[in-house]
C-alpha cells in the first residue's frame, strides 16, 4: 500500500487516500508484479515491461484501421503527419497518466472524483463511458469484419460472438497480471509480423514518406473531408480511456513507495510507454501506408471499408498472402482491444462511482450497448454502413479527450497535489498547448458540420 504521508497533499480538500477508501485501483493485481531491488537497469526495465504494451494496443484498434485505410486511400501519404503527431502527443499524455497514477497511489477517475464537484465529476464520467461505449463499437465491428473474412462468419454473427470476449479477461487475469500482459504482447508482435511483410512488399518510396511525415500541409485543416478523417485519426490514436487505463495499471509494479522508488518507477514506466508506442506508430503509418500504395496510388480512391481492402490487397500487391495477413492483424487487435477496453471500463466505473461489479457483468453490458448499432446498422445498410459507423466512433473519441486530458495536465501540474513530482512549468506549457490543439481541432469540425462550411 502507498505510504499516505509520503505523498503532498493540498492544504483544502485532498485525494481520498487508498487506506482512508481501501480501495486501491484494480486491487486484484496492485503491487503484484515484483520489481527486483539492486539489480542491474536491464533487470529493472523489464520489470516495468508490460503496461506500455497494454496501452499501445488502444493506438492500434480497430478504430485505428478504418481511420488509416480512410485516410491513405482518399488523400496518400498526406496525413501521416498526423498519425506523428497524434503518436507524439499521445507519448506525452500517457507518460503524464504513468506520473499521476505512480506519485499519487490513485487512477485518473479516482483523482478526478475527489478533487472535483459531484457534478463534475459525473460529467467527466459520462463522457468517458460514452469514450468507451464508441471504442467498443469499433472493437464489435472490427472483430466481426475479421471473423467474417477468415472464417465466412456473416457479420451479425461475429458481432454477437464477441459478446463472450468478457470471458477471455477472466481467464487471463486469473493466471496473473504478466501471464495477461504477454498474451498482449504475443497478438502485438503477431501484428507487427504481418504488417512487416506487407510494407516491405508495397516498396513505398522513402522520401515520399519521411516528407510526409514531418512537413504538414495546409490542406488537412482547409480541405474538411481531410480534417474529418484527420479528427479522427487523432480520436482514435490518443485514446481518452487509455489515459485511465495506463494510470492504474502502472500500479500493479511493487516498486518502492517512497520518493526514491517513485522516481525510479515513473523513469522506466515513460520508457516503456514510449517504446511500445512507438511500435504503435509504425503500425498506423504501416495501415496508411499500404492503403496509399495499393489503392491511393492505383486509382482506388474510394476504398474506406476492411471488406474491401481485403479483396483488392493481393491483387494489387502482387502478394497472394497479403489479404490473409491483413485479416489475421485484424483479428490479432480486435482481441487485444477487447481485453485493454475491458480493464478501462471497470476501471472507470470503480473509480468515479466505487460501484464493484462482475467484471463479466461490466463487460456485457457494454459490449450488448455496442453490439445493437452494429447489429442494426449491418441489417439496414450493410458493410458500407458499418465502415462509417467505424470512421464516426474514432471522432466521437476526439470529441470526449479533452473530458480526459485537462484533469490529466491540471492534477500533474498542481505542486499541492504532486509536490516535488509536479511536471515542470516547459512541459506542462507543453501538454496544455496538446489540450489546446485538441479543442481547436473539435471545434473546427463542429463548425464545419453545423454552420455548413463542409
């Protein structure tokens, strides 16, 4: 347990300690992971090795796949700049979640319930629900396409097997918080392998790419068909539930709890996150990548749906492998997602509202919220209209971050609150001009959409 009079608290009103609320986050697996005391920083790192990983995997769901496919077809390699940028912001943000969550013994819903008014606090819920509500739609509809592709399952009959995902995570968690995160690990690099191949077969050229990639163009904001995708590129690589998530599950370390062992913890926890996100990054500029080589560059401009990507993938790469791979990689993240999302729901839930329940109850309920449009959607409109319900959910996601990330920057930024571990005052300029670029994004879009600009 968190030392509670190590930790700064401000003179007003402070956090809810995990002894005064017994209630630490996640508590079936806090502290469970042993962090060997004296050894070599090899040793150490990999003890910190898994959380990260975890939380990549949102940055590279589902959601994520409509989105790139989306954006590469229509537009090239033109916004891969913000796949760098969202993949930057989202490094710092989450290092900024590992800080809070590594300092304070508290999630983010946690720190949010007891530092905010009643009110707010249960606005700031409702929007993370709604977050992971359009999260789980993305997961339903990406698993099902998957299904669909390599077993011939119909899509409404994939939606609904999905709803037994909430048994996985039990069966996971039962044999240990790092029997959890290496299965995580094991779908990563399966999906890593698969786009590997396929990106050394599309032989896309360097200096397109690098050009791309580092010099923004004007165009993604005046151009609004770009910007949608855009938005939604951002919503859903900087994930607002992720945020959460990577807050508590830093806390399954039994570092130290003193200042000592909390600066050693926060050191490997950032170089974790940073790595395994920027495997996240090569994953999502993979995804646009090929779907600019295979369709953007072929004439094929029109490709937005999995279904279609999958069909056209081999011919046009000349590889008769390259379908079967991307369908596996897709399989490979709507698993991996279903287990992260899970974990963020009851995570939430704890949190702000202290309600406990099954975790298979938690997941079924959501899960049935998103299985109904998807189930509907297909029977009305088909494949076609599930790949824009896809792209619609990654900007609903947009749309709810700044409900997570100004807590985030506000609670790491107060010295009351975090004492010597406070963020500095460049970095913390730094994460608020993120939030900032954020709301200007969404309004933007809402501007467009409503007063008619679009």
């Amino acid at each position: 347990m968190p030392d509670a009079e190590a930790i700064t608290r401000p003179r007003g009103r402070r956090l809810l300690s995990v002894q005064q609320d017994g209630r630490p986050s996640l508590p079936e697996v806090h502290a469970s992971v042993a962090v060997p005391k004296g050894a070599v920083w090899f040793r150490r790192l990999l003890a910190f090795v898994g959380p990260g990983y975890m939380i990549s995997v949102g940055y590279m769901d589902p959601g994520n796949w409509a989105t790139d496919l989306a954006g590469g077809a229509q537009f090239g390699y033109t916004l891969l700049f913000i796949i760098m940028l969202s993949n930057l912001m989202a490094i710092l943000l989450q290092a900024l979640a590992a800080r809070l969550g590594i300092v304070t013994g508290h999630d983010l819903a946690q720190a949010c319930r007891a530092y905010y008014p009643k009110p707010v606090a249960f606005m700031l819920w409702i929007a993370c629900e709604l977050a992971i509500i359009a999260c789980d739609l993305a997961e339903v509809i990406g698993t099902a396409i998957a299904l669909q592709l390599l077993f011939g399952i119909p899509l409404i009959g994939g939606a609904l097997i999905t709803a037994l995902d909430a048994f996985l995570l039990l069966l996971l968690m039962n044999k240990g918080f790092r029997f959890l995160e290496a299965f995580v690990i094991a779908l990563l690099v399966v999906i890593f392998g698969c786009f590997a191949v396929q990106i050394f077969v599309a032989a896309p050229p360097a200096g397109s790419i690098l050009h791309a990639m580092f010099v923004p163009s004007s165009e993604i904001v005046t151009n609004p068909a770009m910007l949608y995708v855009a938005i939604g590129i951002i919503g859903a690589t900087v994930m607002p539930h992720n945020l959460y998530l990577h807050s508590s599950i830093v806390q399954t370390r039994a570092y130290e709890r003193n200042d000592a062992g909390r600066r050693d913890a926060i050191k490997w926890a950032t170089v974790d996150s940073t790595v395994a996100l920027m495997l996240a990054l090569f994953v999502n500029a993979a995804i646009l990548i090929v779907a600019a080589v295979a369709f953007h560059g072929t004439g094929h401009r029109n490709v937005a749906e999995i279904g279609q990507a999958f069909e056209l993938l081999s011919p046009l790469l000349g590889l008769s492998i390259a379908s079967t791979l991307f369908a596996v990689a897709l399989l490979a993240s709507g698993l991996n997602s279903t287990v992260t999302a899970t974990l963020a729901g009851q995570i939430v839930m704890e949190g702000f509202l202290r309600l406990r329940m099954p975790q298979w109850a938690r997941r079924l309920v959501t899960r049935g919220i998103a299985i109904v449009p998807v189930v509907a959607v297909t029977a009305i409109y088909g494949e076609r209209g599930t790949a824009e319900l896809l792209v619609l959910s990654q900007v609903i996601l947009s749309m709810q971050l700044p409900f997570a990330v100004i807590p985030l920057v506000q609670f790491v930024s107060d010295r009351k609150k975090m004492g010597s571990f406070a963020i500095p005052r460049a970095v913390s300029i730094l994460a608020w001009v993120v939030a900032a670029l954020i709301l200007s994004l969404n309004f933007k879009l809402l501007y467009d959409t409503f007063v008619g600009i679009a």
